[in-house]
C-alpha cells in the first residue's frame, strides 16, 4: 500500500519532531486566543523549541538537522488547521 510505502522511508525522528510540533501547537492554540497574533507566538514558540532541541543535539556532539526543522514546521502548519 503506498502510505505504508511513505511510512516506511520517514524516517523515526522526523516523524516525532512532526508529531511534537503539531500537538504542541494543538495544545498551546487550546489554551490562547483564536487571534493572528497568538497563533504567531504559539508557532514562533514551537519552533524555538525545535531549534533549541537542534542546538543542544550539536552541543551533544550530534548533527544539527535541518530536516528536522523542516519536520517541526510542518507539524506547526498542520497543528494550526
């Protein structure tokens, strides 16, 4: 089946940067106003927090990923559908 054929090739990581940044944003947007301006500074939060995972991963000795953070912005867009 191809979902199962995507499933497969994304890789673990990039799948739980998604899954965290989505229900992060589901979270956040539960608790703050419906405004542009909280939605902005709910996504601009989440994706510090990739970015910050990002850097302590390189701190670690680890690669920092773009890809990551391109899987974070992802999960910031579908969390605010």
């Amino acid at each position: 089946m191809l979902i199962d054929e995507i499933a497969e090739r994304i890789e673990k990581d990039k799948l739980l940067h998604f899954t965290f940044s989505m229900i992060a944003m589901r979270l956040l947007l539960a608790v703050v106003s419906k405004s542009f301006f909280s939605c902005l500074l709910t996504a601009i939060i989440v994706l510090s927090v990739g970015f910050l995972k990002e850097l302590y991963d390189k701190k670690r000795g680890q690669k920092f990923d773009k890809n990551d953070l391109i899987a974070d912005l992802l999960g910031v867009l579908f969390g605010l559908i």
